[in-house]
C-alpha cells in the first residue's frame, strides 16, 4: 500500500480531505497496524483524499497526562499543534478513541482547534453517502456479533449509535451485553493502566469483561479502539476461547467485505 504523507502531499501543492492520525497503537503495536492498514484499505477504495503525517506524527500526550505528568502532556501536545497548524490541517479522522478525545477535547484549550471525527463516525458517513457498498454473499451470515463500547467514546463523547450503525450493515446478529451503552464496563486499559502494572484487586477487569462476553456466545467481538482490542484478545487468551471468538475492529469487518 502506498500511503500518502502531508509531506510529500504539500511538496506536490496538494491538500488531503482528511488527516488520518495513526496513533502509537496503530503505528507500533502489530495487531492494531491491522486496523490502521483496514481503515487506509477503506479511504483507498471510496477514494477519499488523505494523508498521514508518518515521522511527524508524535504520541497526543493522552497517557502521560492521565499518569499525572501535566508538563509532558502540554509539551507533547504544543509541538502536535505546531505541526498541525503548520500543515494547515481542518479536519482529523483516527481509529484511537484516546488520541480522539484529547485532540477534539484537550487540545483546543493549547490553542488546538481542529474537526475531530472517530473512525466509526467518519465510516457511517460514507454508508449515509452510498460510498461504502458490500459485496453480496456477506460472509457474516448467521454470525453472532457483540460490540464493546469504548469509554472515550461512549461515556466521553456520548458516541454510541455510529459502530451500531456500521455493524448493522453486515449481514448478522448483533447482541448486546448486559452492561452496554452508558453502562458499558472498562476493557480495563484507560487512565493510561494500559502502560503499567494492574493495581491490587482480586481479578483483572478485562477478564471479568471477557466473561460476560463469553456469556452470549458470539462469534465476534467487535471493537472500536485499539486499548479494548488489545485487552479483549489478552481475555480470550487467558480463557482459551481464541479457536471460538475473534476480536475485531469494526473497520477490519467493513474492510473485509467491501467492494
């Protein structure tokens, strides 16, 4: 795949429709370049014009400011805007409900102000637009699909219909756990505990959250950011289910069936 960067883009006089920010998961962890690899495999065939910073890009500063390092983050996320304001960028679109949240919600008080829209929105917009067609003879029929809501996009952005949107696309049954929308349960990865020990408890939640899971029977786990899917999968492993259950992000169900 080749994947334009604004660099070589602004060279040519050219400016993409959107900005895809990667994200550190989607750029350096091995499952999540999956998704960032669906995700730009999507944009490519409904031909929307993008860009990807690529070596410009640097983390948003999420997980530092929710470990409690204030300075870090505003270093971060000063030289983020310079670079995006550099570029002249209006309109962002990432897989990363983290990088999500603190771009649209964090960094317009740094002077930040760009249209921030998470991928799930942006590939609701493309069905809404008649951009995205599936093939016939969808491969998810009689699957059962659950989706886990992301807490930086349910209870943070209040983001709850759009993955449902795009999922209803597929030709499944879509089934909801217990506790869902608003009362969704943390994969157990926020507040930057992705990046360090468990604290003290009896159990670990993501295992507690792959149980319930578990209790639906499905055959897919659908995700919408790549934190849930990595704790989802260390779930599954832990429960040896991996044969049983896939976890999988909603733009690698979409990417796999469109035209």
């Amino acid at each position: 795949m080749h994947v334009p960067t604004m660099n070589e883009l602004m060279a040519k006089g050219e400016s993409p429709d959107i900005l895809f920010w990667v994200g550190c998961a989607g750029s350096f962890d091995q499952r999540a370049q999956k998704i960032t690899k669906a995700f730009a495999a999507i944009l490519d065939k409904t031909g929307i014009k993008y860009a990807i910073l690529g070596k410009e890009e640097a983390c948003t500063g999420d997980p530092a400011r929710r470990a409690g390092n204030e300075f870090l983050f505003q270093m971060m996320a000063y030289n983020n805007i310079q670079i995006l304001d550099g570029y002249g960028i209006k309109k962002i679109v990432t897989a990363c409900p983290h990088c999500f949240n603190t771009l649209k919600n964090e960094y317009p008080e740094l002077g930040g102000n760009y249209e921030v829209v998470h991928h799930t929105t942006f590939l609701q917009q493309l069905i809404d637009e008649g951009k995205i067609i599936l093939k016939d003879g969808n491969s998810f029929k009689g699957k059962r699909i659950t989706y886990h809501d992301s807490c930086y996009l349910g209870r943070a952005n209040n983001i709850y219909e759009a993955p449902r949107k795009v999922l209803e696309l597929l030709d499944a049954e879509l089934v909801e756990m217990k506790r869902c929308r608003s009362k969704g349960l943390c994969c157990g990865a926020g507040g930057a505990q992705m990046f360090k020990e468990d604290e003290p408890g009896n159990r670990r939640i993501n295992i507690e959250r792959t149980e319930e899971v578990l209790e639906l029977h499905p055959d897919i786990i659908a995700s919408a950011c790549p934190f849930c899917n990595t704790m989802l999968t260390d779930g599954i492993k832990n429960l040896d289910k991996e044969t049983a259950v896939q976890v999988m992000d909603v733009a690698e169900l979409i990417a796999m069936n469109i035209f």
